[in-house]
C-alpha cells in the first residue's frame, strides 16, 4: 500500500510541476532552446516508458529486478532521444 500511495504522490507531483512549468512559461517568454513537436512527442514517450518501468520497480522492489528494469529502460530512453536519425 505504501507504493501505491507513493507512485500516486510522485505521479501528482510530475503533473503538478509540468502545470506549474506551462503556467510559467505562459507569463515569462523563453528566449532559451525552442522545442520541435517531434521532440515533445519524443520527450512523452520517454515519460512514458519511465512511468511504466517505475510502476512495475514499485511492484518488486528487489535490487536485481530494479537493475534489470532501469538499465534497459534508460539505453531505450537514449535510443528514442537520440538526435541521429
């Protein structure tokens, strides 16, 4: 019960900072790095698959399974932010 409860609160706080980032980028003007559509959709993949892999590490929280899940996933988050195409 305990990780349900965190990953509800960790899920929370990701859609409560990205609100909070678009209300913010709504009154200051970035003059930084624009960010294509393709790269956003990419961005929310990656968010995704993370998400998913975070769920399933709450599930078994095992050291061996963890290591088994993130390494994966992060040489898969690379794969699909990878700007050579």
């Amino acid at each position: 019960m305990r990780y349900i409860l965190t990953l509800i609160t960790t899920i929370l706080r990701i859609s409560f900072s990205t609100l909070l980032n678009q209300v913010a980028n709504s009154l200051v003007k970035n003059h930084g790095r624009t960010i294509t559509r393709k790269e956003s959709i990419k961005r929310s993949w990656v968010r995704t698959i993370w998400l998913i892999a975070g769920i399933i590490m709450l599930f078994n929280p095992a050291l061996p399974i963890i290591m088994i899940i993130a390494l994966p996933t992060t040489f898969l988050s690379f794969m699909i932010l990878d700007e050579m195409q």
